[in-house]
C-alpha cells in the first residue's frame, strides 16, 4: 500500500488515463477525489472505486474554471479530514488543425484546458500541502511536448508548457517538501483515441499505425501510465522531482519508423 492515508485529487477520472490512475491510487490505499466535467462517468468510476472497498468521492469539477477547482480542493479536505497530499493533473482535451488553418478560440480553448487548468490545480492544493511540508504533483503531459507531430500546434504548446512548469514549480517548492514532475505518454488506448479511430474510414490500418510507431509493438494502456504515476506520487520516489518521464513504449527512442 504505497498511498495508505494519502489524500489524492485525480481530475480526468472519469475515463482514460485518469480513471486508470485513480483505479490504481485508491487500491494503494488513497483516499481519493475524483474530479472531471463528466458526471456520469465519474460518478461510475467513484463508484467501481467504492466497490473494491477503497474510499472515493466524484465531484463535477470543470478544472479549467477557479472556482470549480477551488471547490473540489476544499470538499477533498471537508471530505477526509486532511488536505490533498497528492495531485494528479490529468483532465485535457486534443483537438486536431495545422497552424494556419487554426482558430484563436481553439487555440485559447486547448491552453485553457491543458495547461491553465494544470495551473489552477496546483494554485489551489499547494497552500495545504506547504503546510504539511509534503506533497506530490503529478502533470499528465504528452511526448506531443517533446518532439512535433503535423496538426497539433496549440496541443504541442499546451503540453510543451506543462513540462516547463513542472520544472519551474518542482524548483520553487523543493524547500516546502513538494515535488513536482510529469509524465509523457506516447499513444495510450483511451476514450480520446477511440473518438480518433471512429473518424476515420480504416481504423484497423490506423491502429496497426500506431502499433508499429511504438517499438515496443504496442500501443500503451491507461494502467501502464498509472504505474508511473504511481512511483512519482509515493515516498519511493522521494528524491525525484522536476522531471519528466516518457512512458511511451519507446517511441521517444526512434528518430525514424522502422
Ligand atoms: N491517450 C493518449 O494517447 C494520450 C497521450 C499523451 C497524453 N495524453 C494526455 O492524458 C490526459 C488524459 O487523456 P485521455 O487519453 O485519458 O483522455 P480521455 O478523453 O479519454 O479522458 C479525459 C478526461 O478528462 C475529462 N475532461 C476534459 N475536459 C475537462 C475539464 N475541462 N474539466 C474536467 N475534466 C475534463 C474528460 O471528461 C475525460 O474524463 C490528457 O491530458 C491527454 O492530453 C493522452
């Protein structure tokens, strides 16, 4: 049990990499909030949680809107008696336009959603966590920060950002015993890539795509980044912060497709 007492506040746990890492998190022993615009679903995922036997509330928390956060941190608190120990910035959106063809609103949208957001998060469990001197914040970024893909300008910057304020926000709360570092999945099988392989005519040869971009042959699953983010937000990981961790089936390893 790497989180026994642990309060953690996972946003996007309604589906995806979130649900997978609030799944995780509660089995090790955390008392969890979960948070996401989608009630229905998060409802479900509090639910399979509380199921198991491990402690989980859903709260419909739109993260990109202050006072929703500011409201989900303080009902975490009311909720377990102690403040959140451990954040896991998950909720984001991707949306597909190559720069010239790209609208300011979407542009302002995707930031808004992925990086601000990510900000918002921190704002509001850092005053609890300098108080209890410890805490961990994980950011779900995306190998989409490290190296360019064609269509995604403003998910690139979005993601790009977020590696560079875990940097800045792991430098400036060392001294408060909070560490701060993000993980970059490569193509994880989520409700957000679904959505992609139903747009397009040959899903089957889209997805072998995705399979042969990834050395290892596959294309990774919610638990896999978990397991990351698992190691960051425990005390095994205590002498970690401020980097940024590739869990990308070793896409992030190959300059050129076999
Ligand atoms: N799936 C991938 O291949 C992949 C790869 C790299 C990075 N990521 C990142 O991982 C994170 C999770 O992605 P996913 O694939 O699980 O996506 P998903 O669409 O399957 O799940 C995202 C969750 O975030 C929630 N959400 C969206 N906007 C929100 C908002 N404003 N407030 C609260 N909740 C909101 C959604 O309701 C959903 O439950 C995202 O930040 C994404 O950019 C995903």
């Amino acid at each position: 049990m790497r989180l026994k007492g642990r309060v953690a506040l996972v946003t996007g746990a309604a589906m995806g990499i979130g649900k997978g890492i609030a799944l995780l998190f509660a089995d090790q022993g955390a008392k969890v909030m979960a948070a996401d615009i989608n009630t229905q679903a998060g409802d479900a995922t509090a639910e399979e949680i509380r199921a198991t036997g491990a402690q989980c509330i859903f709260r419909s928390t739109d993260v990109s809107v202050e006072a929703e956060v500011k409201n989900a941190v303080a009902a975490a608190q009311q909720e377990f008696g102690q403040p959140v120990d451990v954040l896991a910035n998950v909720a984001g959106i991707a949306h597909e336009s190559p720069a010239h063809l790209l609208d300011l609103a979407d542009w302002n949208r995707i930031l808004t959603v992925n990086l601000t957001s990510m900000f918002l998060c921190a704002k509001h469990v850092l005053p609890g966590m300098m108080a209890a001197k410890h805490g961990s914040i994980v950011n779900i970024t995306s190998i989409q920060g490290l190296f360019g893909f064609p269509g995604y300008p403003h998910y690139a910057a979005s993601k790009g950002g977020i590696i560079s304020m875990t940097r800045q926000m792991a430098r400036e709360y060392a001294k408060d015993g909070i560490r701060v570092n993000c993980i970059a999945p490569g193509t994880v099988e989520t409700p957000m890539n679904v959505k992609v392989l139903e747009r397009v005519p040959n899903p089957g040869e889209l997805r072998r795509a995705w399979e042969r971009m990834h050395p290892l042959g596959r294309i990774g699953q919610p638990i896999d980044v978990a397991w990351g983010a698992l190691f960051l937000a425990c005390d095994e990981s205590s002498w970690v912060t401020g980097q940024c961790i590739s869990i990308d089936g070793g896409i992030s390893c190959s300059v050129l497709p076999e």
